[in-house]
C-alpha cells in the first residue's frame, strides 16, 4: 500500500543533487562592485524571492579569488544564514552579469541533469520545504539562523517522474505569475494608504488656512515635560512605563508598556492624563516627531525620557493639536529640524516643539475638522485591512497551489511516465560518476586568478577551475544505498 500518486517516491533534497558549493567571504569594499570588479554576493541578494545581482560586495584589488565559485545563469541559490522567516530561501538566478561570487552564507544547489530546475525551485519555496527548513535550522540567535548542507540534503521531498515534473514546472510558472501579479497589485495599492490618509490630513486642515497662526507655545496651560526612564524590573512590580511603540502605533495597551523601577515622589508629575499629546523626541528618521493623543484612565502609566509631553489651553482641542502636529507639513519641519551624529538616532528638543505653527480657528470648526477627519481616517483604514486580507487570501492561494503541486493533485499522471525510482537510480549514477571525477582531479589542486584580472586573462585557465567540471558529491540516503561511504561533503573556498 501506498499514498504516493503513481510514479512517484520518495526522497531527500540530497538525492536529487550532485553537490552543494559554498564560498568563503572575506573583507571586502563597503560598496558594490563595478563591471569590471569582482563582488561578493550578500545575503540580500537571495532574500526577496528574485536574484539582486546589485547586492554585492567589490572585492579589493588584487585578492585572490577561485572562479571557480562564480555565479552562473542557471544556478539554484539559498541563503545559508538568514533571519527566521529567510534562511534557505531559494532563488534561480536568471540573466546576470559576471564576476560575481558566492559568499560563505550562500550555498549553490548543483541538481542531477535529470531534475527540472524548475520544479526543484519551487519544492525549495514549498511551504512544507519552508518549515523543515525552519525547523533545522541553528543558531542562538532568533535575528540570524544557519542551515547546514548536511541539514538541507536531508529534508524529504516526494518525487514525481521527470516528465511530470515538467508539466508541473509549467502550470506552477503560469498561476504563480498571475499570484505575484496580483500580490504586486494589492502591495502597490496598500503602500498607497499612508499617503491617502495623509490627503485627508491636508486637505482638513485646509479649511483652517484662514484662521489665526499661534505657536505651540502659546496655547499650552503648562511647561512641556520630558519622561522618565527607569530600569526594567525584575520582579513585574513597579510603575507601568509606556513604550516609544505605543506613540508610534497610537496603541495605548499594556503591550506596549513595561514595568520600570522608579521612585515615586521623581515621576509623581509624570503620570498620563486624558488629552495629553506626546510626542516622539527621538527615533529613526521617518519616525521623529511621530505623535498620539493619549485619552486612557488617569494615572494608568507614566511615559519614557523619549516622549514629550503637551498639555494644551482651553484655547484649542487637544484631537485638533494632534492632527495638526500629524500632518505631513509638521512632520516634514520636526524631520528638518531633528538633529544627530550620522547613524545615530536624531532628536527634536523643546523649543523646536514650542515653535510650531498651529492655525487656532473656532472651537466649533475645530471639532468638526477633527470629525470629519476621524470618519475618513477610518474608511481609510478599513480600505488598508480590506487591501491587507486580499493580500493574506493570495498567499493562501499560492500554498494550496504548491501544496496540491507537490502531492500529485495539480496534473494529471500518465501511465507512460517513467517512474521516479527509475530517475533516481540514474542520479545516483551520476553522481558516482562524479565522485570518481573529484578523486581524479583534487590532487591536480585548484587554478586561482587575481580579483583584477579580466575575463580575456582568464581565458586560459584549464577548465578544470569550473563547478560543473570539479564534480565534488553529496553524502545522502542514496550516495549510502550505493555503498559509497565516504564522507562526500565538501566546501568551496574563496581564498583568504
């Protein structure tokens, strides 16, 4: 008995390979490579699903480096070590120019020629692929985990025959162009609702042009008041502490708060109120001067020594302030005005804060701005979560597709296929022929060149110095059902 669809078997990742390459990265240039460089390619180039030949590393003049590791049309890449969500991502270079070279956190996948390229970079993208990937992948770190070549050759894969992974490559290519179509589509139109509410900002507080400009100053009933940051307690005691993320979001909720150690009679002056703005004195670039209208209970938490406070007048609405100070116009002038060492988190001080223009037209024109504002915003939103969903629906559609792909359900079988245990008796073949190739060449060592040299001066190195000519195989359940126990790794090094 079997659940497999007929012609099919299965195997490891490393059954369908002759080998896996890696390079070895070493100090190179802080800025891409010229044309007539070589690079080392970075993680970012294999991160995004399509290959960025732009996301390289020169290497110094000079340098010795083995073309050997050169990246070629053709190649299956996966990043070796990567964050969570892209370590072993997949991708098929196409089209790329020259001198190029694998770095140490990239790996090339070299398949048997009887594997549809195609196909295997699809099963590497495969949700269920994806997660074994996930799941043995190491590393101490949750920003960066590593997949070894041993981990990745071991991952099991079902295995249709080789015409059928054809006719699979071919449907897959036509309907996952049409999901990144629409994913591209629902994307652009997401990025777009930033800038839509934005609109609604500007085009409100235009009907406010006309009434009196004030600074900020004047229209406060008390000093603007920076926070207090007291360290994280250990026990869970202490006073509750907004975080910078709670501003940002405009999310006044206990996950965005820490408890913090602090002395009362210090922060007494500090605890939060309805109606007060706060405003980000401090943060990334696009994010400095970001502000929120805090309207909670009294007393529910005190706010860091990066916000600032602003408690304004009877003169004006605190909502109508905040608006204000959250229109791009605002934004743009706290951004110009920050200050900070490059690299370095920018700051607005008090008085840049003070200086800001506010138009104060009536109470009652005021509120209906912000009315008005409020009911567009959240259609604005709602349309952003209408867009968000559609975009989660396609990536739903996209892994019941690969699902259905790689079980047997996408195309139909024909009995005339040759079945994939007949393959693989042939990659294993193949790959033995390989490992006698390797034994034959690695005492003859390893032409270099010169990271300077030209491709008419390296036009005499002996073929030899190729990948696809220095078969180097792949110890896996198949090498082993051969009887060939040698440990059949082996690493590709750009010299150090």
């Amino acid at each position: 008995m079997t659940d497999l669809p007929p012609g099919w078997t299965r195997a490891t990742l490393g059954d369908l390979l002759i080998r896996i390459e890696a390079g070895k990265s070493f100090t190179c240039e802080p800025r891409p490579a010229e044309e007539d460089e070589w690079g080392v390619i970075k993680v970012s180039a294999m991160t995004w699903g399509t290959f960025r030949e732009d996301e390289n590393k020169a290497v110094p003049a000079h340098r010795e480096i083995d073309p050997a590791n050169e990246i070629r049309p053709g190649d299956i890449l996966v990043s070796r070590a990567n964050t969570a969500e892209y370590v072993g991502a997949p991708v098929l270079v196409g089209e790329c120019r020259p001198r190029l070279l694998l770095s140490d956190k990239s790996l090339r996948l070299v398949p048997s020629s009887e594997v549809d390229r195609r196909w295997l970079l699809n099963v590497l993208a495969s949700p269920d692929v994806r997660r074994a990937i996930s799941a043995r992948a190491t590393g101490t770190k949750e920003s960066m985990r590593n997949i070894s070549q041993q981990a990745l050759s071991e991952i099991e894969v079902l295995v249709p025959p080789q015409a059928e992974q054809q006719r699979i490559a071919a449907v897959l290519g036509d309907r996952l162009t049409l999901l990144s179509i629409a994913r591209d589509e629902l994307s652009a139109a997401g990025s777009r609702v930033p800038d839509l509410i934005d609109g609604i900002k500007t085009n409100a507080l235009a009907a406010a042009a006309s009434a009196p400009m004030r600074p900020l100053e004047s229209l406060l009933r008390e000093p603007l008041r920076n926070g207090y940051s007291g360290r994280a307690s250990e026990d869970g005691k202490g006073v509750r502490t907004l975080t910078l993320t709670a501003v940002t979001r405009n999310q006044f909720t206990e996950a965005n708060t820490k408890m913090a150690v602090a002395d009362v009679e210090r922060i007494r002056h500090l605890w939060l109120e309805p109606g007060d703005i706060l405003i980000q004195r401090s943060n990334t670039p696009e994010l400095v001067g970001t502000s929120a209208l805090y309207n909670g209970e009294k007393q529910w938490a005190v706010f860091p020594d990066l916000l600032i406070r602003a408690r304004v007048n009877a003169d004006v609405l605190p909502s109508f302030v905040q608006l204000v100070l959250s229109s791009s116009e605002v934004r743009s002038y706290f951004r110009s005005s920050a200050k900070g060492l490059a690299g370095s988190m920018p700051k607005i001080d008090q008085g840049t804060i003070l200086r800001t223009r506010i138009p104060v037209p009536p109470l009652g024109k005021q509120q209906d701005i912000v009315l008005r504002v409020a009911l567009q915003i959240a259609s604005a939103v709602q349309l952003g979560e209408t867009i968000h969903r559609a975009e989660e629906r396609v990536l739903e559609l996209r892994n019941q597709l690969m699902r259905r792909a790689f079980q047997g359900n996408l195309v139909a079988q024909d009995p005339a296929d040759e079945p994939a245990d007949e393959l693989l008796r042939r990659i294993r073949a193949e790959r033995e022929a390989a490992v006698e190739a390797g034994r034959s060449r690695r005492s003859g060592g390893r032409s270099r060149t010169r990271s300077s040299a030209t491709p008419s001066e390296n036009a005499h190195l002996p073929s030899s110095t190729t990948s696809e000519s220095v078969p180097v195989p792949l110890a896996t359940a198949g090498a082993s059902r051969t009887g060939d126990q040698e440990v059949l790794f082996q690493e590709r090094e750009l010299s150090s």
